[in-house]
C-alpha cells in the first residue's frame, strides 16, 4: 500500500480461513498477530523501492506468545509478472507446525505462477 509519494506499507490482502466467532481474547491475539506478520514478512520494510528485477527467496521466522506458545511463518518473496518497477510480493503461511522444508515446497509451487 502506497503511503506517501515514496512511502510503502506492506498489508495484508487475503487471508484464509476468515476467523470469526472468536473470544474477546482470541480476537485480541488475532489483531496482534495480524498487525505483526507484514513486519516479518518485509523486515527490510524501511528501505523498499519499486523493483525492475529480484530474486526470489524463501524464509521463515518464529513468533512466540506471552505464554510461549509459538506460531511459525513461512515466506516466499517474488517479483510479480509485468514491465517496469513493481514491489515485490509476499505469500506468507502461519502455522503451529514447523516444517520448513513442507511450506517452503507449497510457496515455491505457488509462487511460480508469478
């Protein structure tokens, strides 16, 4: 999302599933977690500018709550198809499962159709 003239911010554009009947509590934790995952999905976030060209590539990164429970995130980060400068895209999976080697296989999959 475009902020300023040269000012980006990454966002959230689907999720799935859609939680809904939740807790005060839960949805408490689902904000947290909602506003935190852009950050470690570009952790770069201060330095972005369009791209013309970039090479994909796959990273993880753990978070973990008060009550240490943890939740894994599997990124795979690609330039989009299309001419001229563009920002790189991110397809991110939260899971309590880690394997690495499973998710980044899916993202890879999924990320070659850009």
């Amino acid at each position: 999302q475009k902020v300023s003239a040269d000012d980006y911010q990454p966002e959230i554009t689907y999720q799935f599933p859609k939680r809904e009947n939740m807790l005060k509590f839960q949805k408490e934790e689902e904000e947290r977690l909602l506003k935190a995952i852009p950050l470690f999905c570009f952790p770069d976030g201060n330095v972005w500018a369009p791209l013309t060209e970039y090479q994909s590539e796959t990273f993880s990164f753990v978070l973990t709550n008060v009550d240490g429970s943890r939740k894994f995130g599997y990124c795979r980060r690609v330039l989009p198809a299309g001419r001229g400068s563009r920002l790189p895209l991110v397809y991110c999976i939260i899971s309590c499962l880690g394997c690495f080697g499973l998710f980044s296989k899916i993202l890879e999959d999924r990320s070659e159709e850009h």
